[in-house]
C-alpha cells in the first residue's frame, strides 16, 4: 500500500492524507455516537420497562380499587335491602312490629297472651331493640311449630330467649317463656 502511495504527486498525497483523516474523523465520530446511542438505548429501554412495570402496577390497583367500590356498592345495597326488610322503622315500628307479631302468633295457633314490650337502645338515637316477652302452653310439636313460623319471618323477629316453666303436666306439654326481639332503625 506504501508503494501506490509513492506512486502519487505531493498535491494528491496531501489529498488523500486529508480524505483519510476526515474519514477516520468520520469513523470515529460515527462509532462514538453509535456507541453512545446504544447506551442511551439500553438506558432508555430500562426506563421503558420501569414505565411499562409501574404501569402495569397502577393498572392492577385501578382494578383492585374498582372491584373495592363495586363491593362497597354491593354492601351499601345489601344493607339498604336489610333495612327495608328486616328492620322497622323507628316511627311506624311499633305498629308495624305489633301487626307481625299478632301474625306470627295467628300463623302458630297461639292466641294472644298477655304480652310485655320492653325497649332499649343499642346505638344511641339509630337503632333500638325491642323485647316481646310471652307465657305460652302446648305440646312440644305446637311449641316447635310456633318457632318455625318465628323464624320463617321474613323480618327480624327472633327468639331471644325460650325459659321451660312446666315440662312434666302431661305427656309431650311443655310451658315456656319465651322473648322475642326486634329491631327499630331510626334513619
């Protein structure tokens, strides 16, 4: 390669010197850029990825946030379903609580006793409990007939407390206590 270079005038040496420097120039500008892209690449693409994974985690806690709310939702429904269904309202409950009450005994066969009505509160001024106490007297199928039709009440009308006064008059006859308690929801 020497001798083609000796082969050539002084004007086209310095030429070519020239040519070959602002190549080699060229070259490494071109291989530090290059080198530098690929760097800012690599950093890019580790960003990206940063991006991309907190985005993904962002995503998954919308979803989670949403499914929360629609729960929420959901339970806010429910308890404005309980509310309508099982407890009475405060300022048409006792009527209302009296009317079921004389239901569930006519549906049992029981007739009206002498019967006690307690009240107290269980969250100040929102929802009171109402205590319904009874004597009542029959054959143990009668009383477990009397409990069914309590509990297939669609409100909340439960047995608080059942106390067996008498077991042994007769064959199968029981005498009981029994309380009842329901709820009055003051909105």
């Amino acid at each position: 390669m020497m001798d083609l270079i000796e082969l050539l005038e002084e004007k086209e040496r310095k030429t070519v010197s020239i040519l070959a420097a602002v190549f080699g120039s060229l070259f490494i500008l071109f291989l530090v850029f290059g080198i530098r892209a690929r760097l800012d690449a690599g950093r890019l693409a580790a960003r990206r990825a940063g991006i991309e994974s907190s985005l993904a985690a962002s995503e998954r806690a919308r979803n989670a946030a949403e499914a929360e709310w629609s729960r929420w939702t959901k339970a806010g429904a429910d308890i404005d379903e309980l509310r309508r269904t099982w407890f009475y309202d405060r300022n048409e409950g006792i009527r209302l609580f009296r009317k079921d009450l004389d239901e569930v005994l006519k549906k049992a066969g029981v007739s009206s006793a002498d019967i006690t009505f307690t009240e107290s509160d269980l969250v100040k001024d929102r929802l009171r409990r109402v205590l319904v106490g009874f004597t009542w007297q029959g054959t143990y199928p009668a009383l477990r007939h009397l409990l069914e039709t309590i509990e297939a009440h669609p409100r909340a009308l439960q047995v608080a407390k059942i106390a067996f006064n008498d077991i042994g008059a007769g064959p199968g006859f029981v005498q009981v206590a029994v309380t009842l308690e329901g709820f009055l929801l003051h909105e």
